[in-house]
C-alpha cells in the first residue's frame, strides 16, 4: 500500500486539519480579532529567566523601534500561546516554505510572511478575496498560479509558496530594497511605484512615519519583524517558540514538500481515489486543496498529489476505478 513518512507530527497535522480548517477560519476572522483586542494574563507565556543565546540581527532596519518592540512583546505575553499554535500546526508548510527560501537566497525573515498573512492556514479566505495560505488575490495570480472552476492553485500551500516567493523576489527587483517589496506584496507594486514617486523616497520607514502608506501597509512590515525577531531571537528573550529545529538548530528533517504524484486525463474523485487506496480521505483532499469540485478537471491531464512512496498503488487503484 506505500509507505506514510511524513513524520508523527505532519501525520497527525494533515488528518486533524480538515476537521480544525472551518473553525481555524472563523477564528481567523472573528474570534482572533476580538481575542486580540482584550488583554490576557501575561502568564500564558513563560518567564523570560533563561535566556542562552547572544542576540541574532535579522538584516534589517526599525527592529529596535518602538512600534515593532511593542509588537513582539505581546508575541511573547498575551498573543503567545496564539503564535504558538500557529508555528506548531504550521510545521510541515513551515519547513517546505523555509528550505525554498534558502535555495533561492532570499531572507529568512519570509518564513513568517504567512503568519502575517493567513496565520499559515492553506484554506484562509479574507472578505476582499484574498484566498490560500499566501492570500493571492485572484486577479494577482498570472503568471504564477492557474485558477479556473476546477481548480484554484491558490488553496495549495506548495505551489503558492513557490509563487509568492517569485512574486516577492520579483518585487525587490522591481524596488530594490526588501522592505519596500514585502510591503509591495500587501498593498502592491503598482501603489508602491507611486508611493515612491510621490514621496520621493524609497525607506519604508521614512514613508510609513510620514503617512504615504495605508494604515495596513504601515503596519504590515513590522508585524512580520516582530513575529520573526520573536521567534529567531527565543533564546535571547528566555521566551521559547516551536522553532522546527533540532537541538544542534538544524531544521528537522520530515522531507517536507516530497511526495509522488500521478497524471491522470479525466475527472477522478479524490475521494474515490483515497477509498480505492485505503488511505484517510481527509488526508488526500489536504493534499490536493486546489482541486475546488474535489476531482480533477475532465478532458484535461492533471497530477494528483500522494503520499511519497504510494504512486504504484494508485496506479492499481485508477485501474481498478476504470474498470
């Protein structure tokens, strides 16, 4: 029947997620806004008493400055346990999205982009149409991702990290300067071409001091410093968060981001598909979020996504599905 090596914690992340994903989202958009804005006891976080590790620059400017060390101290008292949550059940997405990130030489800092943006959930859906873990819209997708009635590649979190990485990288070569291109990504590299041109400028914090961003472009940026000087820094601070590393800070390895995949012509359901195999159903839909009918298109080649080492069997299995 193929081998399952996702690791026991990637396991159990993919056959709770369906059953987590509506409440999650709600969460998203109703319960965490209103938990944000309500102080909780600061002793949900641990005591900063043991602090191990010399501090570690992110590369950036406006770590230090007040509105983003405010930020990450609620990180680490009443939004701790929030942000951890996050990073835990993120874990599998995390890792792919970090080893992409150091292939192509980007900043590490990215790792945490979609904390910002979707608190790392695949299927997060914002009111403006922001859809998937990398919140695309959908007329910011071309060339990166495909959308059609069939299919919405917005909702997978493997190729979307991979557009979202290309977009950003994109970005800084448009403005050549990282913050300028992060924040590009929320508000738009069009808005930013013209931000820069009116303000003359091109620091970001220059123009989020002197009111040419929106009240959420200005904002977007020290969010995700906060969030990863708060994560890279846990040692500094005494103040641990799920850091996907092992004891010698080395990523863990769950071969996160490989898998087998099979090429079929006509409608399969994925359902189907995950009986045939005797596999948790939730677990192949998880695996394939972007196909929005919960089958591939009809008359047209598709990959499916599997568990890595199960191409053999679904193979048999869409034999036996033919006959």
């Amino acid at each position: 029947m193929g081998r399952n090596i996702y690791g026991r914690k990637a396991v159990s992340f993919f056959r709770r997620a369906i059953f987590t994903q509506i409440l999650r989202h709600l969460a998203f958009f109703f319960i965490i806004p209103a938990f944000l804005s309500v102080p909780l006891r600061a002793e949900s976080a641990p005591s900063a008493e043991n602090k191990t590790d010399s501090y570690k620059q992110l590369g950036f400017s406006g770590v230090d400055s007040p509105r983003v060390v405010q930020l990450r101290e609620k990180y680490q008292t009443t939004q701790y346990k929030w942000l951890c949550d996050i990073l835990d059940n993120a874990e599998p997405y995390r890792i792919y999205v970090r080893n992409e990130i150091e292939k192509r030489g980007l900043p590490p800092i990215l790792e945490y982009l979609p904390v910002v943006e979707s608190n790392y959930i695949p299927t997060a859906k914002s009111k403006s149409g922001a859809t998937g873990m990398w919140q695309f819209m959908l007329n910011s997708v071309k060339p990166f991702l495909h959308c059609d009635d069939y299919v919405d590649e917005r909702l997978d979190p493997w190729k979307s990290t991979q557009a979202a990485l290309s977009k950003l990288k994109e970005n800084y070569d448009m403005f050549g300067d990282w913050l300028l291109a992060i924040t590009a990504y929320n508000c738009g590299a069009g808005a930013m071409q013209r931000t820069v041109k009116k303000a003359g400028s091109r620091d970001f914090w220059y123009l989020s001091e002197n009111g040419f961003l929106s009240a959420q472009a200005a904002g977007y940026v020290p969010k995700l410093l906060a969030v990863a000087d708060a994560v890279e820094n846990a040692g500094y601070y005494g103040i641990p968060f799920p850091s996907a590393r092992d004891s010698a800070g080395k990523t863990i390895d769950m071969r996160a981001g490989e898998f087998d995949y099979i090429t079929v012509k006509k409608s399969v359901s994925i359902r189907a598909l995950a009986r045939e195999l005797r596999i948790d159903e939730d677990e192949l839909i998880h695996l394939n979020l972007a196909l929005v009918q919960g089958c591939t298109p009809p008359h047209k080649e598709y990959e499916i996504r599997l568990p890595e080492g199960m191409k053999a069997s679904a193979e048999y299995a869409l034999h036996n599905l033919n006959d």
